[in-house]
C-alpha cells in the first residue's frame, strides 16, 4: 500500500524525532514526544494485562484524543489497510464509520460503541492517520459532540507530536513502546 501522508507533513508535522531541534521543549514519552500546551491534559492509558502504556491520551474541553505510533517500512504505508480494518471491525460492533477529506486528508468520521457505566452508547468519533518514514502515527478523536473549533486544536496537537522509530527491528503494525516521561528530579 502506498504511503497517506500529508504534503507538507516535513514542514508541519506529524514529526520524525530526526526532524525536530534539540531545543524545542518535548514532553518524551518513548515512541511519541507531544509539545506541552497549558489547555490539555496528558493521560498515559495502560493495559491491565500487561502494565505497559499502550497509548496517550489529550484532553480538551471534554474532546479525547488518543495516540498510537506503530512500527512500518520505508516504502509502505499503514493507513490505507488500517483504515479498511477499522470500517469492518467497528460495524461488526455495530457502530459505523466512513472515509470523507479531513484537514490532513483521508479520515474516518462516524459512530463508535462505547461503555458508558451499564450501558453502551454510541459516541461521535474521528479516526486520522500519517504514514511517516518508517512509522505511523493513529489518533482517535472522541466527543460527546465534536466541536470543529476543538477537533482542529487536537489535529494541532496531532500534527506537532514527533515520532521515535528507534533502531529495533519491528514487523509493520507493532505498537511502537512507550513510556512515562523521566523527569529532571529522579534523576
């Protein structure tokens, strides 16, 4: 599959760690580095099983905005394969989502079953999705409504997040690790 990745993805992001400068103030959490901004909050999501992060979560006004790099090549891209499983996956949950033109290209809009509590409601959500040099990135917006104003400040954020491949060999798809940031006191 071909890469899907925005134009002006060197100049505007989603970064390759390679691309940004020493001095730009990253919060480091392995795999993704996100550049701190006073309106959200961080929350590092954890599998029970294993312990491990396994994703990040950006809060703004009641807008989530989930974060997952995963291992690719240099030739092929994610995205498109990705955006197929997801369209099966949620409507075999019995939710659904289409492909429209978002503000970075091809994105999946729709309806996402979600727990609530007891219940299962379903919850508007917008999937985006950059092939990078050996990397893609996946976010997953979620609202109760999504506000537009608010789904372009994630797509922001989105986009200034910079990605750590690392030089391990990893078969395309492998969640790329993550982990808590080490802060200049414990050391």
């Amino acid at each position: 599959m071909p890469k899907s990745t925005p134009e002006d993805r060197d100049t505007a992001g989603p970064f390759d760690v390679s691309e940004i400068g020493v001095l730009t103030p990253y919060l480091d959490f392995g795999s993704i580095r996100l550049a701190p901004r006073q309106d959200m909050q961080i929350r590092a999501d954890i599998d029970d099983t294993s312990k491990k992060v396994v994703a990040l979560t950006v809060e703004i006004d009641g807008h989530r905005l989930q974060l997952q790099a995963f291992a690719s090549t240099k030739s092929d891209g994610l995205w498109e394969a990705t955006m197929s499983a997801l369209i099966q996956g949620i409507s075999s949950q019995g939710g659904s989502v289409e492909p429209v033109e978002g503000i970075m290209g091809q994105e999946l809009r729709g309806s996402v079953p979600a727990k609530s509590g007891d219940q299962v409601i379903s919850r508007p959500t917008r999937f985006i999705g950059v092939d990078g040099p050996r990397w893609f990135l996946r976010g997953v917006i979620s609202a109760s409504t999504i506000s537009e104003d608010v789904y372009a400040r994630l797509v922001s954020i989105f986009r200034s997040a910079a990605v750590s491949r690392g030089d391990v060999a990893m078969p395309p798809g492998e969640l790329l690790p993550l982990r808590l940031p080490v802060s200049d006191k414990d050391e």
